[in-house]
C-alpha cells in the first residue's frame, strides 16, 4: 500500500516533537532563497535516494531552492562506484589505477554536464566524489559519507584523499564512522521518516493480513531480527539466544530479510533450524518489503538487532518509533539509538541476550514502558525532522 | 502590560568533530584540560539539547563515554555530578572534571594502567544557531502559551545557553518576568529551577508550574 504522494511539513506535525515543525519553518526563513544541489550516483533505491525524494520537495516549499543532479556514466563506471563504495567502507576490493582514471574521467564529464552552481553542494558518497576536481570557485562543497568511513581501503583512499581539501567540509553519520580528514568534519545522524511505509501508522487488520502472508502465526508472541541473511548480521547467534529463552518462554523467532543474491548457506542453516524447531520462522522479503517490514516490527513483542558490524543500523530506530524495546549489539550506530536500560539493552553476547529477552518477558510492564520511552527517543532524535532541521542548520552555519 | 515583549528563540547545534581523541582515562583529563570552554560545554550541558526527554539518560558525554567505552562504572556515576549548573562557570566546570579525572586516576586499577576505551572520546565543538520562533508574549498569559507550544531548544537557549555559556546571569526568562512583567518574585522562582533535572521537557514542565502558579494568584 503505498504512502502519500506527496508529503508536506505540515504532515509531520501529528508525529513531531512540539513545536519542531514550526522549528524548521522559521529555521527555513533564515537561509530562505539559498540554494542547495545534492548529488548522488541514483535517484532509486533506499538510503539517501529515499530520503532525498521525500525531503526535496518539502524543503523547497521552504523557499530553499533545491535540486537534485546524478552522476551517469558507463556500465563499467557503475560497476567500479559499486566496488569504491565497498573499499570505503573496508571491504577489500580488487580497484585498479584503470578503475580510478575512469572514475575521474566520467566526474570531469559529469562536472562540465550538470548544473552545480549552489550555496551548498552537498556530494553524497563514492562515486559522485570526483565530481569536486572540476568545482566551481563559488560556492561551499560538502562531501556526505554515509555508513562507517572509518577503516577505508588504503589504496583507494590514498587515491581520494588527494581531492579532498578541494571540499569544504565533509559530513559523517557518527563518530567513530570518521576518517581522519584535512577539512572541517561535521556529524549528522539519518532519520527514519515517520509517514513512510516502513514507520507509518497501519490498522491491526492490514498488520494481520501481512502477517499470515508472510506466513507468520499470530498464535504466540514472539521475538524479530531484521537483516539479510549473512554472517555479519549473525542471526545464528540470534536463534542460539532464542533457544536459551525458550526453555522459560513460549515464543516464536521470526528472522526476516531480503532474498540473498548469492546462494546463502546462512539462509539455509536457519531454514535447517526452522526444520527442526518450528517456531523459527525464517522470511524472505520480495522487491517492495517496507510495509511488510512495518508488520513485522509492530507485531513483535520485543526486536533484536544483534549484527556483528554494521553502518548506523536504523533497523533499530524503525522499532523504536513502533514502541518496541530493542536489544542490540554494540556496533555502529546502534548504541547511539539504545538508551540502556531506558529503551533497551546493548548486549555483547548470546547469553546477554538470552538474559535481557528473558528479563523482559518476565517483566510486562517493563516492555510497555521501555516501548514508550523507545518511541519518544526516537520521535526527538532519529525523526526526518529533526534531519532536515539539521541540514537546514548546516546551510546557515557554512553559508553565513 | 509590558514595555518590551519576550521574544522566544529555539537553537540548533551544528555539531563539529575537533579531537583531540581520548582512548584512556588519563589521555581524557589531558583533552579536558586542554581543549576550550565552549568544547566542555557541548560535551555537558550542550547534551541536553540531543536529549530533550531522556533524562535518566547518562546527563554528559564524559559519563557516557566512560560507562559505555571504557566500561569503568565507578569514573562515569562520578563524572555524572559533575556539571556547569551546580559548578556555576565554565571554569569551575574544567576544574571539578579535572579533580574527578585525577582522583580516579590516583586511586585503584586505573593508577598503574589505565584501561583503553573500546572507541575513543572525540571532542567535539557545537556552532551554535539561533532561530527566532516567531512566537512574542507581552503579558504573563501569552509567556505561559508561548513557552508550552514552542521548540524544546528554546528551554536550551533561554535557559541553559545564555545563562551557563554566554554568562546571562539567571537566563532570560527569570530576565523578562522581572525587567519586562515587573514580577520579582517570579524571576526568583524561575531562577530557582534546577536546570539539572535531567531534561529540557522537564525545565518546561517546571516552568509552566510555576508560570501556572502565577496566573493562578495574580
């Protein structure tokens, strides 16, 4: 079911803190007739894209003015962004001198081909990066990294980091996602959107008819991991923590994400586990899975998000903001989003885990209220709101 | 009726990672005394306006960092009393997080070899933006219903803000309610309210108390 077309500030009062609409109203005045250029390498898929598509045209019903260019290339100028992105964030890729060039090359392209005159430029990511070799004198350049920058391939960034003092600054999701640099480094955390399919409002009668689509029983309460079926997110050590809780609980596991696109051993061992124990419930989500997503959170009783690495992990936010209590690893920005002992625990182990789940099934009342401070949490901190006021915020401060 | 209104500002933190990084409790208490007033205020009561409803959350990054990253319970409850609101200046602030950095460091396992963080401390510099909300009282009502609808940061920033780092003696709204109402003895209870009671939503419910009291009386 899709959400509203197009969305309005004003849509947000019903979910924003007080008075934080009107916040960005008059935070919009103050730099009202600026102009902001984002540029990415899509204007599909999750992340920044569908961030950029529901914001855009609320900040320039702001009088922001604000546009949105992307970077295209050839196949072969994907396929090295795809493996540059992977090298930013650590994961050892073969990236040849010919890879870089050809990245540069297309940038320079790109840079004569697109229109970059702005008050802010705010480069998103890896392949658009270059982009800053052909920078016009006006204007500040922002370089957005999203995700942990901290450990980049060496050879790739050697290769970057001779372009970044042509930026005027860059901005990082955390603080320990944060290389050194040679220019200012300013820190916004993501936001989850409050009125989009993953976190908006849904009746208990389309929750229910997701539910048994998804092949989910309704039957008993039970326990959701979100993440793609890989060692990282480690939903092995999420079943084992299951398992200790089963003995004194009668719950169910349910481990939900996106189909593998390679053939997944860990897929299969959890659906092994499944065999074995029936109330494992293994689902792989189709193409549009947002809502389906939505379901799942708001039908469980308490979310575990125990990854063994991870980028910010808003996962954990999205089930904050349906009440939920979170249990989460302490990796990337998942402390960040956890209050211990207020929202949630974070938890080193299995057995920590299995501790916490078992305190809170134990304790009713206590997944209410941690529910309710999970949702207040993130209604101050994790909302879009609160990202766009920041964004805004950023423009007045470097373009004063 | 007033002579000049209130007009209400909320702020906004664009928030600036500077170093130096700490890994261990002895290389903190050198950050800490090395780095400027503006920096140890981001990182006390410059974390109110990150969390305006969590107030039984750690109250200061220096708590935080030690109980989370360093795993050292004893240092973060003691960095935890410290703040700008009792300490009543930024110096006296640097002084008290120095004296419990020192303490802790000469006293138990930590003195021969103190235990490295699992992530770093980074200091951090807020640029602070003010923005008017558009919201004026002129009379003691209007203060009353401008003060509940408005943005938390606004309790940050007239509250907390001009009176801790820009050094606005009782912050404005104890200023107004006695230069702009002619209500001493509101400025006093106003001035009274502990800024320290764990979050901006909490200032707010305190003020509207004794705001409500006002009209009540008056």
């Amino acid at each position: 079911m899709a959400g509203p077309v197009r969305i309005t500030l004003d849509d947000y009062r019903a979910v924003a803190p007080r008075g934080a609409v009107d916040f960005v109203l008059r935070l919009a005045e103050t730099v009202r007739g600026r102009r902001l250029v984002h540029v990415t390498a899509s204007r599909y898929g999750g992340g920044i894209a569908a961030t950029l598509n529901r914001v855009l045209p609320v900040v320039n019903a702001l009088g922001v003015e604000t546009t949105w260019e992307i970077i295209v290339g050839t196949a072969e100028f994907d396929a090295g962004a795809r493996s540059l992105a992977l090298a930013l964030h650590g994961t050892e890729q073969v990236v040849t001198e010919a890879m870089l060039e050809r990245l540069h090359a297309t940038c320079v392209d790109n840079a004569a081909r697109l229109p970059l005159e702005g008050d802010l430029v705010m480069v998103h990511g890896g392949a658009p990066f270059l982009l800053v070799d052909r920078r016009p004198d006006a204007g500040r350049w922002i370089w957005r990294g999203h995700g942990d920058l901290s450990a980049p391939q060496a050879q790739v960034w050697a290769f970057l980091r001779r372009f970044l003092p042509r930026y005027d600054a860059a901005v990082l999701s955390r603080r320990s996602f944060a290389p050194p640099l040679p220019i200012p480094r300013f820190l916004i955390a993501p936001a989850v959107d409050p009125l989009d399919d993953r976190n908006r409002d849904m009746s208990r009668l389309e929750q229910a008819q997701r539910l048994d689509r998804l092949g989910v029983p309704r039957d008993k309460p039970y326990l959701v991991q979100v993440g793609e079926f890989t060692r990282t997110q480690d939903p092995q050590g999420v079943i084992n923590a299951y398992r200790l809780v089963k003995k004194r609980h009668d719950v169910r596991l349910v481990l939900a994400g996106p189909e593998p696109s390679d053939s997944s051993t860990v897929l299969d061992e959890v659906r092994e586990a499944a065999q074995a124990d029936g109330d494992v419930v293994p689902v792989v989500l189709g193409g549009a899975a947002d809502a389906d997503l939505n379901a799942l959170e708001r039908g469980a009783t308490v979310v575990v998000q125990k990854p063994l690495r991870a980028d910010f992990a808003l996962d954990v936010a999205c089930a904050m903001w349906k009440g939920k209590p979170v249990i989460g690893s302490p990796v990337g920005g998942i402390p960040d989003q956890i209050v211990p002992h207020a929202t949630g625990y974070v938890v080193s182990t299995v057995e920590g885990a299995a501790f916490r789940l078992r305190n809170l099934l134990n304790s009713p009342e206590l997944i209410g209220r941690m529910g309710a401070a999970a949702r207040e949490t993130v209604r101050h901190r994790f909302l879009i709101t609160r990202d766009l006021a920041d964004h805004l915020g950023l423009l007045a401060h470097l373009t004063k | 009726m007033t002579l000049m209104p209130f007009v209400f500002h909320g702020c906004l933190a664009v928030r600036e990672l500077v170093g130096p990084e700490a890994w261990d409790a002895r290389a903190l208490l050198e950050g800490v005394g090395q780095v400027s007033d503006e920096m140890l205020f981001t990182h006390t009561a410059g974390t109110m306006l990150r969390r305006p409803v969590q107030g039984d959350a750690w109250p200061n990054d220096f708590a935080l960092w030690a109980a989370t990253e360093l795993g050292d319970q004893a240092l973060a409850e003691r960095l935890a009393m410290v703040d700008v609101f009792d300490a009543g200046s930024l110096d006296a602030l640097r002084a008290n997080l120095v004296a419990v950095l020192e303490d802790h460091l000469h006293r138990g396992p930590v003195a021969t070899a103190p235990v490295p963080a699992r992530e770093p401390f980074v200091f951090l510099r807020s640029h602070v933006v003010p923005v008017p909300l558009g919201v004026t009282a002129s009379t003691l009502r209007e203060f009353r219903d401008g003060l509940a609808v408005v943005d938390a940061s606004a309790l940050f920033y007239h509250v907390v803000e001009v009176r801790y780092r820009l050094g606005r003696d009782r912050g404005d709204f104890a200023e107004w309610t006695e230069q702009g109402l002619g209500r001493a003895d509101l400025a006093e209870r106003l001035t009274r309210i502990d800024a320290h009671v764990g979050s901006l939503e909490r200032i707010r419910d305190r003020c509207l108390s004794v705001l409500e009291d006002a009209l009540v009386t008056s």
